[in-house]
C-alpha cells in the first residue's frame, strides 16, 4: 500500500506538486493519470527518496521508503527505461540489482524470461536497445526482488501493442494476488483498460479521484442537437449541470450531469430534436481527463 | 522479441515474507567494484593502468641512460599516467549516476546516498592502492631487467617509506578526482576541471610566486598541488606535512564536504 499525504514539492515560485493526498491500495492497480508535466514523475520520484519533499509525507506499507531495509525486496521501481549506463549489458544491469539486494542469481535469468529478452539481447549493451526492450528490462528489473509494491512510470511507453497486452496482464496478475500497482500514464486509454482506481493530476493538483467505475458514471450523458444553445438553457433553467462536449468532434454535443431519460424529457418539452442521446462512459472519462487538465494542456484547446 | 504471456511472476506468492535485513555495506562496496569494471569504458580505464604501467616500463628500458636505470626512475615513469588515470576513475565513479542516469536505479535500491558514496570511496582508493601496488611490481620487473640487460647493477633507490608517499600522493590526487565528481557530478565537466585544478591552478600559482614575494611565502600553505608535490621528492619535513593539511582542508576536505551535503539533498533526475 502507498500513502501520499499533503506531499508537496515547490521550485522556487513554481508549485510542481501541490497539496497530493491518495491511497494506492493494495490488490489493485491505480493509475496515476495527467498530461504531461502535470507533476507525475515528481510526485513517483518523492515517493522513492529521490527528490526531496517541500512538505507532506510518502508511505510504502506504513514506512517511508529511505526506512526500508532493502527496498528494493519490497518496491520495484521502473521510473526511467532510459535511465540506465549505456554500455552496460542488459543482463548485467540485472546482476548488478540482484547483487545490491542479496539474491540468488538464477533471480537474473527467470526475469529475462519473464520480459522476454533473449540471451542475445540480453547479453547486447543497453546503448543498442530499444525503447520497448529497455522497458521490459526496466520491468525486468523492478520485479527482481518480488516486490508487493511497484511504481511504474510510463512503462507503456515504447512497448508494441503486443507488448502493453502482456504487460497489462502481468500488472493485473500482480494486483490480483495482492501486491500494489501504481502506475502513471498521460493516456487514459491505456490507464482505463487496466486501473481498478484513478487518481487524475493536472498542474500538480489532484482533479478527480475515485474507482473507475465512479469516475465514469459522474461522467454523466452525451447529447447532440443542432440547437445545442437553446438546449443547454433548457437543461440548465432545469437544474443540470452542462457543459459542451469535443468528444464526438463537432460543436453540437453536449454532456450533462444526469440520466439520458431525464435530458430526452426535457428536450422534448422544450421541442428540441436530438441527434444523438447516450449515456457518454466510455467517452466519458476521455473528455473529464480533458476537461478537468484543460487549464493545463499546452494546446489549451478543449472547448 | 516474442512476446508470451507469462503465469504471474514466479516466486510471487502473495504470502507475507520475513523483513528484509539491512543490505551490509560490504555489499554496497562490493556491487560498486563490479560497477567499475563491466562496462567498456571502465574496463578500459583499468586495464590502462597496466597497460601505461608497461609502456611507461619499457620506455625506461628503451630511451633512459644506463646511469638512469635505477627504481627511482622506473617509479616516476609509471607514476605519471597513474597520476592522470586514477582521478579519472575516481571521477567517473561519481558522475556516471548522474550523467548515464544510472543513480535513478542505484539510490532507489539504496536510499541512502551517504553509503553508495562511501562504498564508491573506498572502491576508488582500493583501486587507486592496488594499481599503485601492481605498478610498483611492474616497475621492479622493468628495474631487475633493465640492470642485467646493460650489464649494470641493479639499484633499489626508493625506499618502502618513500613508496608509501608517492601511494599516498596518488591517493590525495583522486581523492581530488573524486571531489570534483561529487561537487559537479557531470562527467566532462569534472574531468575538465580535474585538469584545471592539477594542470593549470599550480602553473598560475608559480607565476604569482615568482613574480609577488608574498605570495612565495604562502604558496606551500595554499597551494595544494605544490604541498602534494613535496610528497614525490621522497621525504616529508614537519612543517611540509602542516603544508599539506592546511592546503589539503582548503582544496579538498571543504569543497567534498560541501559537494557531499549538496550531493545529498539534491535530485536525482
């Protein structure tokens, strides 16, 4: 279990991480969503004694993570693939872990085999890899140590579709027999397929937290009109919340805070023809994720 | 690359696992040493202390006049490259965390910098021991061959006392090198500046202590390469160790203690 509390981090007058509470429990994967530059990476490496704290606290299982005796046995930490001595062999990138630790070397091989890394590869230097296989060897080695925690920063990042597949179903095994998968990820596609709970960051501050499941329900119900003004102010004058919507791609959408059955009634009172009328999961949780970090987008650009 | 879609990771039982004993430091200092040979770079840099130790051997052997082939001159011919390798290595053993990024991984399985520092500390200097210990070897082959071949007798002019100091110059030199790692952790700018604090500071210092007599008398008190310079010339008075302590705190204790502090409660990115 990992316990942020209050965990704030300040350069100078810029606040990277503002006021970060969350519990990442353990038995599930939470993903740890927000576009990029949004304090992500600084709130993981805080948590891993990496960068100091302004203020606030990281917990792993109740300890702070310099208090643990051999860490690396109990968090398994991918916060970089790159992040490695180029002319280093994969596999002794590998050995030198599993030695710091105090493990028996066969530890080395069955993680190679668990990311896939032939001894060709693995006996290549790190200089001549790919992003995709410095990935796997970066989760290769955050799971040397069997962990019951890991921290994954972007591990999606450069792996083939292929290749997410088997590390989606590698994080879910971990989290279904008990360990703690945090994982961050500036697509919430790839975060929706596999988080049990979200915890979405924009300009270092926590906008939405909660299981998936409560995220996309408050995501409420999608409606396409050609009148979308005059149906905004029908549905407002009734007491929902609306907001225009960039899901579908055109101007005419709207997404409300309520039950498709609730919107069509009003419409149909105001005289309004719909195009379109769904419940907007789905979709949904793209268009909160772009919302709710729409301040901090460098395009700016939603709605 | 296959892809295949593993059972869950093996070992992984999901049972509570006895706590962790501390990693000993005898560990940390024992992943450092291997740290400093497996990569190419390192290998290298290594294997160029034997390797400059023989050329340096040979050419003694080659060029120096039979008058010259004694210990002395042997010691000196390899303590020259030795001089300019060791800091190098002690360098690189700091700032490749940093400018390779491999500190992202090294202090999170170790959280506590001071120790990775420490261990990388003592792997330098048992490095810069042995290599020094390797080269004197080398250089007494070079010696015992060097006299039969001209037919001169062999001479054995430098004492254990006077090896000792240059081990102990050497030492005090990557000791710099490893300073300057710690303060500026970026592997050329350390290296640059290794050579500006050994090469250029004391050519500076010589030009004011030959022009400014003031200067001349506080130079061995605050010119650290000039005290260091005492300890090659084979013996040490008194007041040359206070030289070296005095120089020695203002150029190397302060700036490492300073680096140290920084180096700990700084990012690692």
């Amino acid at each position: 279990m990992i316990t942020v509390a209050s965990l704030t981090r300040t350069y100078g007058a810029f606040t990277a991480v503002d006021d970060i509470t969350f519990t990442a429990e353990a038995g599930r994967v939470t993903g740890f969503l927000g576009p990029n530059g949004a304090g992500k990476s600084t709130t993981m490496r805080i948590m891993v004694g990496l960068t100091p704290a302004t203020s606030g606290t990281a917990h792993i299982n109740g300890q702070r993570f310099s208090d643990l005796p051999n860490p690396g046995l109990e968090v398994g930490v991918l916060l970089d693939a790159s992040a490695q001595h180029a002319g280093r062999t994969g596999r002794e990138i590998l050995t030198v872990a599993q030695r710091m630790m105090g493990l028996p070397a066969r530890r080395v091989d069955e993680m190679l085999e668990l990311v896939s890394l032939t001894p060709d590869e693995a006996g290549r230097r790190v200089r001549h890899y790919s992003l995709g296989m410095r990935q796997r060897l970066g989760i290769a080695t955050a799971l040397l140590g069997d962990p019951g925690v890991l921290i994954l920063d972007e591990p999606a990042n450069g792996l083939d579709p292929a290749g997410i597949r088997w590390m989606r179903d590698l994080l879910r095994g971990y989290a279904d027999q008990g360990g703690t998968v945090l994982l961050s990820s500036h697509l919430l596609h790839e975060i929706e397929v596999i988080a049990d709970d979200l915890v979405v960051i924009g300009q270092g501050r926590i906008v939405a937290q909660g299981t998936k499941a409560e995220l996309l329900r408050a995501a409420g119900t999608l409606v396409r009109t050609h009148d979308a003004p005059r149906l905004a102010t029908a549905l407002t004058a009734s007491g929902m919340s609306v907001v225009p919507s960039t899901t579908t791609g055109g101007t005419d959408a709207l997404r409300v805070d309520a039950d498709p059955e609730l919107v069509g009634k009003v419409a149909q009172q105001a005289g309004i023809a719909l195009a379109e009328l769904r419940a907007a999961d789905g979709a949904g949780l793209e268009e909160m994720f772009l919302e709710l970090t729409a301040d901090t987008q460098r395009e700016g650009a939603v709605a | 690359m296959t892809t295949t879609t593993l059972a869950p990771a093996p070992g992984r039982t999901g049972t509570p696992k006895p706590a962790p004993s501390p990693i000993p430091l005898s560990r940390i200092t024992a992943v450092e040493l291997r740290k400093s040979f497996d990569t190419r770079s390192g290998f290298w840099l290594l294997a160029s202390i034997g390797i400059t130790a023989v050329l340096a051997t040979g050419a003694v052997l080659l060029w120096a006049p039979d008058s010259e082939l004694t210990y002395d001159t042997f010691a000196a011919a390899i303590g020259f490259p030795m001089a300019v390798i060791l800091p190098m290595i002690a360098v690189l053993s700091v700032t490749s965390e940093w400018s390779q990024r491999s500190g992202l991984t090294t202090f999170t399985l170790v959280p506590h910098r001071s120790r990775v520092i420490l261990a990388k500390a003592l792997v330098a200097i048992g490095v810069g021991v042995a290599s020094m210990l390797l080269a004197f070897g080398i250089g007494a082959i070079g010696n015992i061959a060097g006299s039969a071949i001209a037919g001169v007798p062999t001479v054995w002019d430098d004492g254990f006392g006077v090896l000792g100091y240059i081990v102990l110059g050497n030492v005090l030199g990557l000791l710099v090198g490893f300073m300057l790692g710690t303060v500026i952790r970026n592997s050329a700018g350390a290296i640059v500046a290794y050579f500006v604090y050994s090469f250029v500071l004391p050519t500076l210092s010589m030009l004011l202590a030959n022009g400014q007599q003031w200067f001349r008398d506080l130079q061995p008190w605050i010119d650290f390469n000039f005290a260091q310079g005492q300890l090659f010339n084979g013996s040490m008075s008194g007041e040359q160790w206070a030289h070296l302590g005095v120089a020695g705190t203002i150029w190397l204790v302060a700036p490492l203690a300073a680096g140290l502090a920084m180096l700990m409660r700084s990012e690692v990115k």
